[in-house]
C-alpha cells in the first residue's frame, strides 16, 4: 500500500465497526492533541488571496460509492502546488448521510495523517502539520488557535470510535446558520444527494503518508456506516529553494 497520489491511487480503510468493537473493546481510547508551539503563527501564503487558477499543479479526484448503492457519496479534489512550499489544497463533497447530518450541529469528520505502515503499527502525527480553511482563519470562528486540529491516536489504534482529539472540520458560527462548511439541498456530483461542500488547506513536513478523512461510523445497516475513514496515499515534497513558482490559487466561496 506504497503507490504514491501522483499515481491516482486512493486506499480506503474499510472498518466494519460491529467486528472491531469486539476486537479493539480494550484498547485505549484516542489521546488529546497537544498544541504545537508554532500554533499561533500563521502558515505561509494563508492569507493570501487566491485571485487565478493554479497552473501545472498535480490534480488527483476520487468519487466514492461507500456503501455499494450506486450513487456517490464523496467526491474529493486535490491540488498539491508545483511549488512545494505553498500549501496542498483539498476540496470535499460530502453526502449527509457520511456525517451524520444536514446542520453544522449534527454534521461532523475529522482529519488525520498516519505514515504507510501496517495498520496495526502506524504512527497518527500532527508535529509541522497547519491544517486551515477560511472560516478557521476568519473572526467569525470560534475555534481558540483557528487551526484544524488532527487527530492523534495511540501507536496502531484505528479510528473507532470517532476520535475524541481532533476538530469538528465542520463548523457553525456563533450567531448564525453559516460556516465551515456550506450544506447543498442537492450536489450533482454526489447524484443529487444532499450534502456539504468545502475546502481545506495544510502544509507538513516531507514525507509519504495517508491522509485520513473521518466519519462517525457506527456500523449500523445505514449508507457511510460501516465504514470509518478513508485514506489517500500523500508524498509531501521538500521546498526547493532555488525554484521560483506563482502558484495562483481560487479559493472558492463554498
């Protein structure tokens, strides 16, 4: 499980949750996440406005049926820069029925990163990594670092049940129905179905990991439930100093 995202590769965790509870009933629940020290200081290029299109980015798009019904559930868009030093851009589709509502207080799925070990002895990191959108940076956002925080596990535990570390991506705030997060009464791509439409930014250090979207399984006979995560194989590349690159970027008003 080593294809790297530039091969157009997605893995996905299938947890049939009624099967791991027996097996993981007496494994420690999930850690609390730890601020790094940098918390307070905003990634490169965050502020920036994206006015053009990105231009010879690297562009990976998976559509996923996940409960075998013949409609797509989740659609996910990537864009890693051709400039290394400028964040990776994710774009998700989500249906409701993945997160578990169509309002910002039922809704919910978090974000992790884990290297590409074995299931059972990977490593849930969030050192170097800045995850943001635009609502976690605004003045609208209640979050206290206005990050997205990851979310960090014990050494080889799985994400079941829904981590308690890690931030909600989707968020309301405080005084209205708005947020994170649009929700669409219809999203073509996902066949119609009602959902949510956003975009996530990060940068990390380099490496090769899987990028882990998390849902609140609850391995019930119901679409999205029986399975917990999904993963992406990532290559995060090294900045190249010497390599001058506009990267232009539209951040859509979701």
């Amino acid at each position: 499980m080593s294809p790297k995202i530039g091969m157009g590769k997605l893995i996905i965790l299938v947890l049939f949750l009624a099967v791991l509870s027996l097996l993981f009933s007496g494994v420690t629940d999930s850690l609390p996440v730890f601020a790094d020290k940098d918390d307070d200081k905003k990634p490169k290029m965050m502020e920036k406005k994206y006015t053009k299109a990105q231009k010879k980015a690297t562009t990976i798009r998976e559509t996923l049926d996940l409960d075998s019904d013949g409609t797509i559930d989740v659609d996910i868009t990537i864009k890693k820069p051709k400039n290394p030093m400028n964040p990776i851009k994710v774009k998700y589709q989500i249906s409701d029925s993945c997160v578990h509502g169509s309002t910002h207080d039922t809704a919910a799925f978090k974000i992790g990163f884990t290297d590409q070990v074995h299931v059972f002895e990977r490593t849930w990191f969030t050192e170097g990594f800045k995850v943001w959108n635009k609502w976690f940076l605004s003045k609208k956002s209640s979050d206290p670092n206005h990050m997205i925080d990851l979310v960090v596990l014990p050494v080889g535990k799985v994400p079941v049940p829904f981590p308690a570390s890690g931030d909600d991506v989707i968020q309301k705030n405080p005084n209205d129905k708005n947020g994170s997060f649009k929700h669409k009464s219809t999203i073509a791509i996902l066949d119609g179905q009602d959902g949510w439409k956003g975009t996530v930014f990060f940068t990390g250090p380099p490496g090769d990991y899987f990028f882990w979207t998390i849902f609140p399984a609850e391995g019930l006979d119901a679409p999205c439930d029986t399975i917990a995560a999904f993963g992406i194989d990532l290559t995060l590349d090294p900045p190249v100093d010497n390599k001058k690159a506009d990267d232009d970027w539209e951040e859509e008003d979701e």
